[in-house]
C-alpha cells in the first residue's frame, strides 16, 4: 500500500487528528531541510534570486520552499 493510500485510510477512518497531520508534516518538511526562499537565503549567506535560480523550488500551500536535503 502506498503511503498516501494509508494516510488516506487513517484520515477518512478518523485514526490521525489534526495534530498528527501538522507532526507528520512537520516531519517530512525537517527531512527535506524544507525552508522557504528567504529564510533559505538568510540561512546559508545566499541572495533571494541566487537561491530562486540555483536551488530546488516547489510550491506549497501556495507558497515556495527550496528543498536541500542532499
């Protein structure tokens, strides 16, 4: 079973809360290193557009993380 499949059947089977989805995200986003463009930036002495050009961008919730995980 794949692993949306069973976050699926735990939503729908109302086995995870609103808390365990906010920790499973919060979880994912530290093993991806998720931050968002700025923070990213500030973290790592890069500009804005020098991340937004050479980084990995995907957009979340509307807004645009860099994923560096590597």
């Amino acid at each position: 079973m794949s692993i949306s499949k069973l976050i699926h059947e735990k939503v729908v089977n109302n086995k995870l809360s609103n808390i365990d989805m906010v920790q499973l995200i919060e979880q994912l986003g530290s093993y991806l290193n998720l931050k968002t463009i700025p923070k990213y930036a500030k973290d790592n002495n890069l500009s804005y557009n020098g991340v937004k050009k050479f980084r990995k961008i995907v957009k979340l919730f509307d807004i645009k993380f860099v994923i560096d995980n590597e």
